[in-house]
C-alpha cells in the first residue's frame, strides 16, 4: 500500500508540478505576463469565475433545501435509517 502511495504521489502530485516548474524557467517572466494577459486569458478567467459563482449559488441553495427537508419531514428519516 505504502508502495502504490509513494507512485500516486510522485506520479499525480509531484511530476505535475515539477513539470509546470521547469517549462516556466524555460521562458522569461515577461512572457508568461503576455500569455496571461491575453484577451482570451482574461475571458476564460471570467468565465472560470462566474461559473464557480453560479455552482456555488447552486450548491447552497439545493444544500439548504436538502438539510431542511432531513431535519424537518419524518417520512424521510424512516427512509434514510
């Protein structure tokens, strides 16, 4: 099991980052500040934040609605139990 870990970490954690690392020392800071400022950048940026916003309306909304219907309807415990 420690064996399997050690190569999940190494091969989804670690060799991500070190690569990502190592191709953005490949080029100057100057042109990670163009590709990041890009128009397209900042409009996937956008996108990326509003739709995180609607999801997490979304989640609070139906997450309340459930947490009261598991407190308050009998019918539901009987179910759940």
């Amino acid at each position: 099991m420690k064996l399997f870990l050690i190569f999940y970490f190494l091969t989804f954690l670690f060799l991500p980052i070190i690569i990502v690392i190592y191709n953005v020392s490949q080029n100057s800071f100057d042109y990670f500040l163009e590709r990041a400022l890009d128009p397209v950048a900042i409009c996937t940026y956008q996108t990326s934040i509003s739709l995180s916003l609607i999801a997490c309306i979304f989640n609070t909304v139906f997450g309340f609605l459930t947490a009261w219907v598991l407190v308050r309807v009998r019918h539901v415990k009987f179910v759940i139990n």
